[in-house]
C-alpha cells in the first residue's frame, strides 16, 4: 500500500473517516528521528494491507497537528471510524508499539492461505541421551 502525503484539513479529515484503520505520521523535515524510522514505517505499510497510510507535515498542516495530541515527532495517529484509537509518540516514536497498533486494529488479510494439514503426525523430538 502507499503512503499518501496529506495537504490540507480537508483531506486530513476525509482521511479519518474511513471504516478501515487510517494511521497517520506526523513529521517534519528536518527531524532526524523522522527519517530514521521512514523506512520501518513504509515496511508496515507494504505489510499490513488492512489499513490506509498517510504522511502529514506538522510544520506544513498546523492546524491539523493542533487537533492531534502531537508533542513531538515522530507521532503516530492511528483513527477507526473518524475516533483516535491510538497515539504513538516520543522518542522516536517505538517501531514495535505502532506494529501492534497496526496488528490490532486493522482489518485481516483473507487472501492468506491456511497453513498445510500435515496428516496430523507431528515430528517428536528424540528425547536427549544421559551421559
């Protein structure tokens, strides 16, 4: 999935509304711990296909950071429904808090296949030899 980049309030607010998880990064140019974690944030967004992705310039869009509860950045926003569900903040906002954010709240992949039925034998480990 894409990371769109969100420009005005209008879109900002018709990002939120959908039924699916929407998370939004709030970032600025110049911050180092932005960019450190760009990579891991595209990673998730290319893995989790149940949600919608977005990128938001806090410095750019005040108005739509004054509205989120974001102290510093990086800070995500996770929204279901147009309500915040959960805000991934501080220092360099953790990777792995946003991936079970994103694990929890979004809509699970049925295109998956089931794992293989191995005819219901399970391999035994040989029991360790006493010496």
């Amino acid at each position: 999935m894409t990371i769109t980049d969100l420009h005005s309030l209008g879109e900002f607010e018709e990002a939120i509304k959908s039924e699916e998880l929407t998370v939004i990064k709030f970032s600025t140019k110049t911050c180092i711990p932005c960019k450190m974690i760009a990579p891991v944030y595209e990673k998730y967004s290319k893995a989790y296909k149940g949600a919608k992705y977005y990128n938001c310039d806090s410095e750019e869009l005040v108005e739509v950071a004054s509205m989120v509860p974001v102290s510093s950045v990086p800070t995500f926003a996770l929204y279901k429904n147009g309500e915040i569900v959960l805000i991934v903040s501080g220092n360099g906002a953790d990777p792995r808090k946003l991936r079970s954010g994103i694990r929890k709240y979004a809509a699970k992949d049925e295109t998956k296949k089931p794992r293989p039925v191995t005819n219901g034998i399970k391999k035994r480990r040989r029991p360790k030899k006493i010496t």
